[in-house]
C-alpha cells in the first residue's frame, strides 16, 4: 500500500468534538480500513488461536481468546458475543471495533460522591487563544474546550471602560525624583523599551488599552508649563457609530487603535438576548451602561466582552455532557462593573445558576444533582461586610496575588473588593484566599484555595499530610506559573496524587500536560472519582469524619509493583509532523514513557516531581523504520519492577518522533491511564500534532502485571 497521504495538524477549532484534552475524545473509535502493513499480523493471531482443520473459532475458543489473551472481564465484547463460531472476517469486525481499543471504555461512573471526591477537566485562562503576553481572547477558546469536554473554565474581567483598573499610576511609580528628570527619564525608558520588541509587536502593542495608559502615564510626569495636554481619569463615553462590530470570527478582527467600551445596548451574542430594565432603562448613548470586558490584564492580549463570553458559556457549556461546569471568576473590575456583572449572568444564564440556598451547606453535593448547572467560583465576602467597607485593590484569591503569599501565612488581610451580590452566586465554590491549612475558612465546607504550582509545592513539603487530607473533604484548584508565558503546562499528575481536584491548564498548548489530562478524561464528561483513599467517607458530612482517618500520600493507598510489555507490531497511515509535506524522508519510531509517582514525592519531598513538565520516569523506543506504514515486527519494549504505582495515577504514553538530526519532531501520540489500559491485542488511536483523533493506529499486544 503507498504511504497514506501527509496530515498536517489542524487548528485547535477545527473540530472540537474530535480533539483530544479532556472528556470527549476517544469514546468508540473504530477503524476504519487494515493495510498491508497490518493485515498479516492479525492474519497470524486469528490462525494461531483457530482450528487446524476448517480455520475457524469455535465458541470455546472465542471465550478462552477473550478471557485469557484479551483479558476482558465480564460479557464478552459485542463483536464476539452470540457467535458460535468465528472466520478470520468476523474476527477482523472485532478486532476494528471499539472493542479493540487499547482505552477501556468508562462505564458505569458513580456521580454520587461529594464534589471534592472527584479531578475535574479544567481550564486556565480559557479565553486566550495563545500564548500569555500577546495573543487573542475569544468566545471561540470556550466553545472549543467546552466542546472538548472541560468543566472548569476560567474568566479573567476588567472594568469595560479606559480606566485605571488594568493599570494604574501607582503600580509604575517610580522614586521620587526631580519632576524634569523623571519625565526624561520616563520617556527615555519607555522608548529604550520598545526597541528591543518586535516590529510586529510594537504595531499591536500600540493598538491596545496599556499603550495608550503607558503614554499618558509618561505625559503626566511631564514638568508643570510643559505642553503636554492635561489627563483625565473620567471615560469617554462611545456613541453606536463608534463601536467596531464584531467579525464572524472574533480572533480575526482588527483592534481598533483603543479598544472601544462595550456597550449594554449593543449585544453582539449569535442569540438574542433579552435585556432587564436595570440594563435597559434609556436608549440615549449617553446613559448607555459600559459592560466589563475579558483579557489578560498588563499584557498585549486582545479583550473580548464579559456578555459575549457567557453566551458562549450558555450556548456550548452542555452540548456535549449535561455534568456540572464551574466558572472561575477571576475579578479585577470595580463595584459598579461587578453590578453589571451579576446582572448579565442572571440574564444570559438563568436556569443554569443555583437558586440561593435558604442555608449555608454543611457539606458538598454529588455532581449528579448539579447537572446542568454553573457553579460560579468567586471570591468569598461575608454576608456582614458592606460594599462601602472594600476597596478595589489586588484580590487576595487572585493568581497574581497568590503569588505573593508567604508559607508561613503571616501576611496582612486586605479588605475584600467583591460586592455581596456577586458573592452570593459563589454557593458552593467560594474562594478564599489562601494563608495556611489552619486558618478559620480551611474548615468552610464550601471552601477553595487556588494556588499555583509552586505554592502547592511549598505547601507539601511543609506539610504534606494536612494538605493530602485537606483535599480528602474540602476543594483546591491548582494553576501554572505566571511565568509561562507561552502557555506551557505543569505536570498534572503530580498535582492529582496530591489530592487536587482542579488542575487547571492551558489547552491552547500541547504538549506533555495536556496529554496525560487527556489519558486521565478521556471519554469520562470531565469527571473523574478519585481512587479510594483519596477522597472521604462518603455519607461523613462533617470534618470530624475526616479527622477520624489520617491519611499521606503515602499511606492513602496500596501502591503496587509494575511488569509491562508492548509487543508493537505494525502501524498505519501515520501523520506527517508538521509542515513536512512528503513520507519519503519520513524516519519514525515510537516511544513510550511511564508517568509514575516517585517515592522522595509520596514523602513530601519534591526531587524531580517538582510539577514541572518533564518527560516520564521510565521510557524506551522502538527502533527507526521509514515511510507512514512502518513494520515493527512485534518488537518488544519492556518496563520491569517498576516500584510504587498507584494505577489510577499512572499513565503510559506513546509518542511517534521523525528520527532527524537535531530534534525529533512529533508525529502522532497517545497517552492512556493504567487502570484503562487493556491487555491482549489492541489498537493504539493516534491524536496528530494538534491533539486531533487521526485514521492512524498501531496494532500492539499489551501485558501488565501489577503485584
């Protein structure tokens, strides 16, 4: 057979439903068509297994296949079942039947343990389509991941408005200098600056909000009798003939020199939206409300509107899995926006949000009585504190400021800046900022602390057990550095063993992160129940329950010893990496790496499991062969007496690389969680570069062995 035609990766909207990350993907794949690559190996087995003399499978012999090669417990697959006999066609219909997929299916999930049993597919800044300092923010980036199955997802807002509430003077002051020679110098610097960009990024820099505020920030230390022109605070309001209206595709529209404010008698939704008189009272563009805007604050990012996104949420948030979604509110705008805020949700979301409760819950729901709903994830302000009592500074539950938490929890509570009745919509995901695992809220039963990355690693080396016990009753939520700019992820595994049920991560990438929250969801709606051990007793209901039984990450669970073999015996229509154009050169070989916890880890010691990406513990490779169909002639990689395996928080990944001098670019992939890893001869489906479901497979025989 000629090698299968070059696949090049498509982008990440192509076809969400068909792209891997973390729900959706992988549930019944098929294939499609066997080569010649293929076709001989499964000719081989069928005649291995079958009578000598009419060539065929009688019913005990299916059953045997079934049971002692394939390892498949229970009824027999349908592809097999009620037959009583089998030719090499009816062994080639189960054999390309989903049956045959090395992914066990996930039946039968249990959605009837409490909300803080249970890893949830989530999100960081979901509305980016790129990387951190200068890409797009799009309703299409959440149509995309709720499509694919995500259910935490994350909205950065800002005031709609040009004001200080992005950037302000103060967080660019310099010291205090001569009025002259601080304007020089101001100018000088920001000029300096700006040389050492991009052309390209000079012309979108200078197309968004910050570069019109750093310009006036430079103008306002201009000496007094200069000519600069005086500044205000006080925003423009924008008539309709202003506003630029929105492109069929939002990432594609051009910023206009100064993103305009986006107005309430405006709604740019592909669904009408009914407005409240409380949004609605005139239609004089003077009294217009400005409504909040979405982005990455002090960076390039191009924003896109508060409303526009939950119509988005609204429209695509249970299209394919009816499982409940969290929103993450990451909060920046002032009280009055916030107002708008509450008002726009209650508008486009109605039904979706949980009515109040008459109470404070005592303890979390299962997700099977929240299907269909939102749950907002907000900052937590007491119902006594007033909205006069706040002010507007640096959230406390926000990223940027979790940042600057000490361990030891000694830094000095800022008031909070979120009004009561956006608040109120936080029911059972109230954040709170974090400060130790003793503090008063740690036993709030609708609690969760964001941290990132390396907060939680600090956190667990201090105190590794009363953060793995923590995560048994109450809710977490753990998100990449800030310092990733270009949207690289953490190692999720390392975050999961740790209890943490929301990982959250950046899908517009792909690399090793999303890969195993793909192995982890694949299939699942979002949803995962953690291992038993992990989570508590599940009619508790109270912290004392959880007290009662102490547990480590170390102690949680039996860990078990590994054997596994993959016997690879032949591949076909593999993708060509990217922007290759022809096979001939084409030189691959698979690699398959073992995702394991290590034991200096499971002790609250760091080592290498620091949660930054990194490749698999364990790893071996195939040999290099040519061509899209490569024949690996069952070659055997082998991975021995590989300790301390927990098979709910182990992952095997297969890796397909072109051979090159230099670095080995990527082919095609597939990661699988242990426990759903099926043994017997299956098929490996390949996701291309792009993370999307290929026609390319790899016939392997697996055995595990877990004592």
């Amino acid at each position: 057979m000629a090698d299968a035609a070059p696949q090049s990766p498509r982008p990440a909207t192509a076809d969400p439903l068909h792209q891997a990350g973390g729900g959706v993907s992988g549930e019944k794949q098929t294939v499609r068509n066997l080569n010649a690559a293929v076709l001989p190996h499964l000719n081989q087995i069928f005649n291995s297994h079958a009578d000598k003399n009419n060539k065929k499978w009688h019913k005990e012999q299916i059953a045997t296949f079934a049971k002692h090669v394939q390892k498949d417990e229970g009824a027999l697959p349908a592809a097999l079942a009620a037959k009583e006999e089998l030719d090499f066609n009816g062994f080639l219909h189960y054999m390309t039947s989903s049956s045959s997929n090395i992914v066990a299916p996930s039946n039968n999930q249990d959605f009837s343990w409490p909300l803080s049993s249970y890893f949830i597919s989530s999100s960081h800044n979901t509305y980016l389509t790129g990387n951190q300092l200068y890409s797009d923010s799009s309703t299409d980036a959440y149509k995309n991941v709720l499509l694919r199955g995500c259910r935490c997802i994350e909205i950065d807002v800002w005031d709609g408005d040009d004001s200080d509430s992005e950037t302000s003077e103060s967080s660019l002051s310099s010291s205090d200098e001569d009025e002259p020679r601080k304007y020089e110098k101001t100018k000088s610097r920001v000029a300096k600056a700006k040389t050492k960009l991009p052309n390209s990024v000079i012309s979108r820099f200078e197309k968004t909000s910050l570069s019109k505020k750093l310009d006036n920030y430079v103008e306002k230390k201009k000496p007094e009798g200069g000519s600069a022109a005086p500044t205000t605070t006080t925003p423009a309001v924008t008539s309709p003939a202003q506003v630029v209206p929105k492109t069929a595709d939002p990432s594609a529209a051009v910023p206009p020199a100064t993103p305009a404010p986006v107005l309430a008698t405006a709604p740019t939704t592909t669904t009408p939206v009914p407005r409240t008189a409380a949004l609605n009272k005139t239609t004089s563009p003077q009294a217009a409300i400005v409504e909040p805007r979405v982005l990455h604050g002090y960076t390039l990012t191009k924003e896109v509107s508060f409303r526009d996104v939950c119509a988005a949420i609204r429209d695509y948030g249970f299209v394919v899995t009816d499982l409940p979604l969290i929103v993450s509110l990451e909060v920046h705008a002032g009280p009055e926006q916030q107002e708008v805020m509450v008002k726009i949700m209650e508008q486009i979301w109605k039904d979706y949000l949980l009515p109040p409760p008459k109470s404070d819950a005592e303890t979390l729901p299962p997700p099977g009585d929240l299907r269909n709903k939102i749950l907002v994830k907000v900052k937590y302000a007491p119902p006594h504190k007033e909205a006069a009592d706040t002010k507007p500074e640096g959230d406390p539950d926000s990223e940027a400021e979790e940042e600057r938490v000490p361990a030891d929890g000694k830094k000095k509570k800022k008031p909070s800046k979120i009004i009561q009745a956006l608040s109120s919509l936080g029911i059972y995901t109230r954040g709170v900022s974090f400060k130790s695992l003793t503090q008063p809220e740690a036993s709030m039963p609708t609690h969760i602390f964001s941290l990132s990355e390396k907060g939680v690693m600090s956190v667990h080396e201090a105190n590794g057990e009363a953060l793995f016990n923590h995560n048994k009753q109450y809710m977490m939520r753990a998100y990449p550095s800030g310092l990733r700019i270009r949207s690289s992820n953490l190692d999720p595994a390392v975050f999961w063993r740790k209890g943490i049920q929301i990982v959250a991560l950046n899908w517009q990438n792909w690399d090793e992160g999303m890969m195993l929250n793909e192995a982890m969801f694949a299939g699942t709606g979002g949803y995962v129940l953690k291992p038993q051990g992990y989570r508590a007793e599940k009619h508790s209901g109270s912290v004392a329950a959880t007290k009662d039984k102490q547990d480590t990450q170390a102690t949680a669970i039996i860990h078990k010893t590994l054997d596994l073999t993959i016997e690879v015996f032949a591949a076909q229509n593999l993708p060509l990496p990217h922007e290759d154009d022809t096979a001939k050169g084409f030189r691959p070989y698979v690699k398959m790496e073992l995702h394991v916890e290590e034991p200096n880890e499971r002790h609250g010691g760091m080592g290498k499991a620091d949660g930054k990406e990194s490749e698999g513990e364990y790893k071996a490779r195939t040999k290099t062969l040519k061509g899209c169909d490569p024949d690996w002639k069952g070659e055997k990689v082998t991975f021995t007496d590989i300790p301390g395996v927990v098979e709910e928080l182990a992952f095997v990944r297969f890796i397909v690389r072109d051979d090159e001098i230099g670095r080995d670019d990527l082919s095609s992939w597939a990661a699988v969680r242990l426990d759903r890893l099926q043994q017997g001869y299956r098929f490996v489906h390949l996701m291309d570069a792009a993370g999307q479901e290929t026609e390319s497979v790899i016939l392997v025989k697996a055995t595990k062995k877990l004592s």
